[in-house]
C-alpha cells in the first residue's frame, strides 16, 4: 500500500528563538529536517516525502533534501493544522492509501516505529507512537498549584502519526477547532486511534538546550 510521509517544516520556531526556524538548523553536520527525512524511509514503508514548509523556504527544503524520494515542497499555512489540511488537499487529487505526518523538528524516528503504525493501521484508521506519562503533573495559575492531575493513563503524543488517507482527509475537512496533532481530529470525528510505544529518543527540538543534548548525546538512531 502506499504511504506518503508529509514532513511539517512551516513552523517559525518562535520559542526557539534562532535566527532560523529550528528544524533548518544544524545538527551534527546535518539539517535537523534532512535528519527527520532520512529516518522516515531509512527501512522502508514510506514510499515518498511531502515536505510543507514557508512559500518563502520552498527551494531551501528541497535543496535540504536532495538526493531523497521528496515530492516538491509546498506552502503550509498559519497554523500546524492549516499546514496539514494543505498537504492533504494537494495529495487527494493521486490520494496514497495511508500517511504519515511528521514533525520536521523530530530528527529521531527510532528504529520499528513505521512498521509498528503501518501494523496497527491494519485494525483502526489512526495509529500514532506515545509515552506514559512518568511525572507527577500539576495545574498551576499564579505561581501556585490549584491541583494534582492524576496521571495514570495518560500519554505524551510523538510523531510520526500513521493514518488511512481518506479518514484523516475527511476528519481535517470536518474539523471546527484547532487541534494540535492530527490524532485529536480522529477523536474527535470519533474514529478509534491506536497507541504503539513511543520513545525518549524521540525528542520534538523546541528550545536550545535539546539541540545541545542532542549534539553531547548524539543517540545512536541519528547517524
Ligand atoms: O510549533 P510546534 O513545535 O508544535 O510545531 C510542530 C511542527 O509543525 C514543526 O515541525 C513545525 O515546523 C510544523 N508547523 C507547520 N506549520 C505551522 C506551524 C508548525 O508545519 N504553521
């Protein structure tokens, strides 16, 4: 069957606070997009990348990517989601049977993890990898805590998320809010999502010191 990855890089990396967005920085001699590329098709199951990234980045991510089974990068929108629904709609003309999406700012995919979602999308429309929660977690306002949120069963959401093309074209064309991964669009059109595990590893680059953990660390998946 075939399975397009699209790779989310229109974020503006705000939080970050670099010069650049964060996923076309450097990480061991490579940009941490081309990282999260090549780890996408590195054994298999992912037939093409679709890169969705600024209008104004277009030729610098397919330059990033050269070399790799990409399509040409499109513009994404204001927001993840928007950005989504815009390499949905530019696939659904030639639809691929499954999808994955992925964060470009995730440069580690671990090894198992594709096949794992392409095995569970057997049995449920959606499949996405996920970590139990480990900390005890509060819910805090004003400096103070207001109350312990129990955390069993609860899990931390990564990417890659696998998913039957039709059904998350049809759940993203029937969203009415803003959701922050695709997995919530499918809950919410009340479709059953699996959870395979995920992995600390798989860490989302969201300030400066996880790109520098990652450059001491350089986990083995990366190279
Ligand atoms: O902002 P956040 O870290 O949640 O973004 C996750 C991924 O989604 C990043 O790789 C980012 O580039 C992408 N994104 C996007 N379009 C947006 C916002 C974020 O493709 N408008």
């Amino acid at each position: 069957m075939q399975c397009i990855a699209l790779l989310m890089a229109a974020g503006s990396g705000s939080r970050f606070g670099a010069d650049r967005p964060k996923q076309f920085l450097t990480l061991a001699g490579k940009p941490v997009l081309r990282h999260a590329a090549e780890a996408l098709l590195r054994e298999g199951g992912v037939d093409a990348i679709l890169p969705v990234c600024a209008a104004d980045s277009q030729a610098l991510v397919a330059g990033m990517l050269e070399g790799l089974p990409c399509l040409p990068p499109i513009p994404g929108g204001a927001t993840r989601q928007a950005s989504v629904r815009a390499g949905l709609e530019a696939l659904a003309a030639n639809p691929p049977a499954l999808v994955l999406v992925h964060d470009a700012a995730r440069p580690v995919v671990p090894p198992g993890t594709v096949a794992a979602l392409r095995a569970a999308l057997a049995a449920h429309p959606g499949a996405i990898p996920a970590q139990p929660v480990t900390d005890t977690l509060k819910r805090g306002a004003g400096g103070l805590i207001e109350a312990t949120v129990p955390r069993a069963g609860l899990f931390r959401a990564q990417t890659p998320q696998a998913f039957r093309f039709a059904d998350l074209l049809a759940a993203h064309r029937a969203a009415t809010a803003e959701a922050t991964d695709d997995a919530q669009l499918l809950e919410a059109a009340g479709m059953a999502v699996a959870l395979i595990p995920g992995h600390e590893a798989n860490i989302k680059i969201t300030w400066p010191e996880d790109l520098a953990r990652m450059e001491a660390t350089l986990s083995p998946h990366l190279i």
